[in-house]
C-alpha cells in the first residue's frame, strides 16, 4: 500500500476555514473514510498510530485533522462547538468524502457528537473517545490555561524550563510532556504552536453542551479509560438518550487519553466495531 501525507492551511472557495490535515491509506474496500479529531492542547499526529493501523487493515482513507487554534491550523478567534463542528462538515464537503466515520477524543469528542447529532447524513459511525454529551464544571481547563499564560516564553531557554515552572500547577509529568508539546523552538526562539487567548475566551464552550440538541441514530461507540473520571452513570444515561445506537467499551488501566495509555486495547477496541458498523451500507441498513 502506498502511504502519503499532506497538510494544507487554507480557506475554501467560499471563504470558510479548513483545517490542517493529514492523510494515510488509500480506499480499496467499502469502509468509509475516517475523521480524526483530537482535544484541546493536542494535534493531528495524537491518533497517527491508530490511523496507520485503521488504514492499513481496513482498506480506507484516515484524515487526521488539526483543530481550529491548534497545530498547523490557522488562529482564528471564534471557537464554539457550533463552528468546530461547521469545521469538520466543511471538510467532508470540500474533498468529496461522502459520509464518513468520525473518532474524536475529549473535545473533538464533542465536535464529532455534535456532527452526528445536527448532520447526521455524513456520518456513518461515531467513536466518542472518553467523553460524553454533557457540561463540566471542573476549573482544571481555567487554571492550565491560566498557568500557561504565566510562562515567560520570550525569556525561556529550555522546555524543560517550562515544564519546572508547571510543575505545581500539573503534578503529572506526561500530562506537562503532552502540553508543552505546543512549545516550539523557532529561529526567533520559543513560541506557541496553540493560540493560547482563543482557547481561553472560549473555556466556557469548550467545557459546556448545548442542551437543545436532537437525539441522533447514528451507531455510536463509547470508549473511556478505566481510570478516567469523565464516566459516571448519569454521563452514560444522558448519552444513551441523545444516542440510541450506542455502545459503551471500558478500557482497562486507561486515564483520560486513552489512545495512548492502551494503544492497542483501543485500537482493536475500534477496528471491531467499524467492522461492523463502518461502511456506507451498514449506515443504510440502519436507516431503514
């Protein structure tokens, strides 16, 4: 199989934003197209590992897709739900995809819910990686933003540096690790790969769900970290509700970034259910 990749950072014809992508496998089977969205602080490459693997194994294409204000994806100051989800269904449209399977993680969780839930046409399936259709009052999101904003990046001389100086504030040392991935040296010195003030003007919309949102048909799996605490059972019911067809996986010895605590557990985890419920006439079927 051939494998290739590309990134573009562009608007459409029409003027909407596009994100930053990239793209592994060829389509040589019935399988639809898959969409990765990652969460706030990560990027494209979090699901790389599994989209190889996905393609490779189920003959499709995987298009891995940086969030707005993240990664290769411009700076933009809007960032609610509403337009990340836009974002997604503006993507499809713009490469022909037809209806696609759409993965996303903690907030690109909520953007891949939100697609299914108010276009349900180009979606197939559904995988919603450790989280659910609801509001969180947790501060966490407020005070990482906020101790961020405090790090000198002008006067930084090393990552390390920066990772000390979070170290209160983010005990853990992988959760600093996969953060300040987002620091990168450049010619001019170290700068920001997020756009920190956009993402927190809008912790209230990416903490929240709309609660006027249509229960939506579309197979839908649930996969959460063992050891996460985003799974209670009134987070389940209430996904239940707005997602008849779905399906509820526990990963075992998982915390909240599942896909890279049990890669494979996840990954099989995945493959078995888009065997099943992944391709263009299974959705039909459904429908019906």
């Amino acid at each position: 199989k051939q494998w290739y990749q590309r990134r573009v950072r562009v608007l459409n014809r029409r003027g909407l934003f596009l994100p930053s992508y990239t793209k592994f496998g060829e389509r040589t089977s019935h399988t639809s197209p898959l969409v990765f969205c990652h969460g706030v602080f990560g990027s494209k490459i979090n699901f790389s590992r599994s989209a190889k693997r996905l393609a490779a194994e189920l003959g499709t294409e995987c298009y891995l897709l940086d969030c707005r204000n993240h990664g290769a994806s411009p700076w933009v100051e809007d960032m609610t739900l509403g337009t990340l989800a836009g974002d997604v269904v503006e993507f499809v449209a713009e490469h022909n995809l037809g209806p696609v399977n759409i993965i996303g993680h903690s907030l690109g969780g909520k953007q891949a819910m939100m697609v299914a839930s108010s276009t349900p046409e180009v979606v197939t399936s559904a995988v919603i990686v450790d989280m659910f259709p609801v509001a969180f009052s947790s501060r966490q999101l407020d005070d990482t933003c906020a101790a961020l904003s405090l790090i000198d990046v002008e006067g930084l001389g090393s990552r390390e540096e920066a990772s000390e100086q979070l170290a209160t504030q983010i005990p853990n040392p992988a959760e600093r690790s996969f953060i300040l991935s987002n620091l990168i040296r450049t010619k001019g010195g170290w700068k920001w790969r997020i756009n920190l003030p956009a993402i927190s003007d809008h912790i209230a919309d990416i903490r929240g769900y709309p609660t006027d949102v249509k229960p939506s048909h579309v197979p839908t799996l649930f996969p959460y970290g063992g050891r996460s605490d985003y799974m209670t059972p009134a987070r389940v019911q209430e996904a239940r509700r707005l997602f008849p067809n779905s399906t509820f996986v526990e990963i075992p010895d998982a915390g909240h970034i599942v896909h890279m605590d049990q890669p494979d557990l996840f990954y099989t985890t995945v493959r078995d259910f888009l065997i099943v419920h992944g391709t263009r006439e299974q959705q039909c079927a459904s429908d019906l």
